[in-house]
C-alpha cells in the first residue's frame, strides 16, 4: 500500500498495471493537490479504480475535466441526450430498454468487445478516459487493460529495431468493417465525419518518457510502406504479444466504480456477454488529447 494525502490509500492490483485508490469522495470538488496526487498515482498505475462512487453525470464531468478538456464521440447515437460529454457505453437505450439487436448502435457497440484504444482515429488520439459503471454485470462484461510500455519493453532488440521507425495508418471507418452486420449495409448510423490519419507504431510518453507500443486494432488498416500480408501479420503478432495475460489487468466490475486509464501507454476491450438479455449501462468521458503521438 502507498501512502500519500492522509485520506488517498493506494493499493496495486497487478503486478504491471492498475491500482486501486481509497479515501476520495467525486461528488466533491477535488482540490489541486488531490488531483496532483491522483495525476501521480495515474502516471504510475495507467489505471486506477476509484470504488463506491455514486456520482452523476454531472459530477463525472466535473471531475473529468480536471485532468483537460472532453471529447465528443463522434458515433452520435451513444452520445447522451443531455451532457453531450457523455459517451454511453451501453446496451440500454436512455428509454430504459435494451437496444435491438438488429440496430446499427448495438452492433456498434459490440466492437468494444475488440481491443482498443480510445479515439486513435483522432489527429490528437484522447489522452485518457473515465468510465462509470453504473449497472454493470456479473457474467462476462469485465473490462481488460494491457500495459503497452511493459510490452514494448519485453520486445527483443531486434523487434524493437525493426518497427522503430514504422507508421500506422488509422480509420474510424475501419471500425466499422470489422461488423460482420454493419459492414454488409450502406446505413451504418449517424457518425461525425473522420479523415485517416497516420501514427508512429512506437510512441513516447509525453509525462513519463516511457516508449511504448500504439497499437488500437479496431482502428489500424495496415502499416505505411509495407503489402497488407506483412503489415497485418506484423501488427498481429505485436497485439498477441502485448495481450498476454503478464501485461493485462481484468477489472471485474462493481456498480458504482469508477475506473480511469490512460490512452497514452495501454489499450482495452470488453469480455463478451450477452447483451441481448443482460443489462450494463456505463457512462465515459473522454479527455482530449494535448499533442500528437511523440514518436519513439
């Protein structure tokens, strides 16, 4: 356990990532110095989990934009009706219903269950992320989070020294191809438009320094320079490389948790569950990224 703000209780959750932080109430509104604290305990971490948090949009909002300004999603269906920060990551409908399956919205959603990282289909790729679990699940529905820096870091010196200098190419519309549902039909919802954009394979923290992989597979159409055979099978083999369960956190989800991770050095998905007839109702906010990736 570390100790910090004679309130703030840190306790690690895995051996490489994610941390639990006790003693901080976010329906207040947190000082400086416990946000410089939780910053330090984030950087860290990547991930921590702020337990027993029954906070309103609202005050998910306030507390998001300690850490910088917030994005809005471009898929406008998830977006709530209300605080347009507010990305529902859910399978119930703001009607209290489950959303048909037969929906663009719930076939949207079900990409989540791909490994990503959030918004690297942006110019500026989203620093972080906070997500409330407000009905959240007891069969499947765990959120998992890899540690991209310790993988970079396991990498050979030669595997380091052939993607040093690569570029990835990223698409919100490559997505969307990764539906078998979505990709067979023209309407595929109500999407803000989002250009391609190319980002270095390596990245450097901007806070810690750290190298780490950028890699976001529901996102990576291929690798700038390479055939699409190569390009692929490289990235496949750098993402069944940093998935492995030594890199990766499994949050098993209680109501109410707050979890917050950094987009800058990991990625996540979410277990497969039955979304057809389980309910999980989890609101984010998404921080704006502050510059481009560094590149490594």
């Amino acid at each position: 356990m570390i100790e910090g703000d004679k309130h703030i209780r840190a306790t690690p959750l895995h051996p490489k990532i994610g941390g639990k932080l006790d003693g901080i109430d976010l329906r207040e509104n947190i000082s400086d110095e416990v946000r410089e604290e939780i910053h330090e305990h984030w950087m860290r971490f990547m991930v921590l989990v702020f337990p027993n948090q029954a906070i309103s949009d609202e005050q998910h909002i306030a507390f998001g934009r300690k850490f910088g300004e917030l994005e809005v999603h471009p898929s406008v269906a998830h977006r709530s009706s209300r605080n347009k920060e507010i990305y529902r990551v859910s399978n119930v409908d703001e009607a209290d219903e489950i959303i048909p399956e037969e929906t663009t919205s719930w076939q949207y959603l079900n990409l989540t269950w791909l490994w990503h990282t959030d918004s690297s289909f942006r110019q500026i790729p989203s620093l972080g992320s906070i997500l409330h679990g407000i009905e959240t699940t007891r069969s499947g529905g765990n959120t998992l989070f890899a540690n991209l820096c310790e993988s970079y870091d396991a990498l050979s010196d030669s595997k380091k020294s052939e993607i040093q200098d690569l570029w990835v190419i990223h698409d919100h519309d490559y997505i969307l191809s990764l539906s078998p549902e979505l990709s067979k039909i023209p309407e595929k919802g109500d999407y803000t438009p989002m250009p391609q954009v190319r980002h270095p394979l390596v990245r450097i923290h901007p806070v810690t320094q750290r190298k780490s992989l950028f890699i976001s597979p529901h996102t990576m159409v291929g690798i700038e320079g390479m055939s699409e055979k190569d390009g692929r099978g490289l990235l496949d083999e750098l993402i069944e490389h940093a998935t492995q369960e030594k890199f990766v956190y499994k949050h098993q989800w209680q109501n109410d948790d707050i979890v917050m991770w950094d987009n800058r050095c990991t990625m996540h998905c979410v277990e497969p569950y039955d979304n057809t007839t389980t309910r999980r109702i989890m609101h984010r906010v998404t921080i704006v990224g502050e510059e481009k990736p560094i590149p490594g």
